[in-house]
C-alpha cells in the first residue's frame, strides 16, 4: 500500500517512522558563502579536466551568495 505524501510516493510503513520535526535555522551569510566555495570548487574541478583554469575572489563568492540569497528558502530564524 502506498499513500501520497508531500508529493512523493511512500510506503505506509515509512511514513509511519516520522516521529519528530527538525527546526534549522537560517544560514548566515558566512554559511552561504562557503556553500557557493564548495560549488565553485566542483566547477573548478570540471573545467580542469577539459584544460580550462579559472579562479574566483572571495568577493566574487560572497557576490554569489548574496545574489542567490532568497530567504523564502530559508529556515525559520527564532
């Protein structure tokens, strides 16, 4: 038997072993700039593979967080 749920299918006994909520809160802006250094280093990492070299400042990491920083997404803050 399976049951719809947040629109994934899951079988009824999955969904039976939530027991509890996790709250996060928000990410700070440090916290989405080394995110987007993580994902800048998976790019570097690619473009190396095909000879290409690139290299991103920290000002143009922090650049990217806050242009993609929507806090809709975010975790309630307290």
């Amino acid at each position: 038997m399976t049951r719809r749920w947040e629109g994934r299918k899951e079988k009824s006994y999955e969904l039976n072993r939530i027991c509890e909520v996790i709250i996060f809160d928000r990410l700070a802006e440090e916290d989405l700039t080394k995110i987007v250094g993580l994902q800048l280093e998976r790019v570097v990492k690619r473009l190396e593979k095909q000879n290409l070299r690139v290299e991103f400042t920290e000002g143009a990491k922090q650049f990217l967080a806050k242009l993609g920083y929507d806090p809709s997404f975010t975790g309630r803050g307290r």
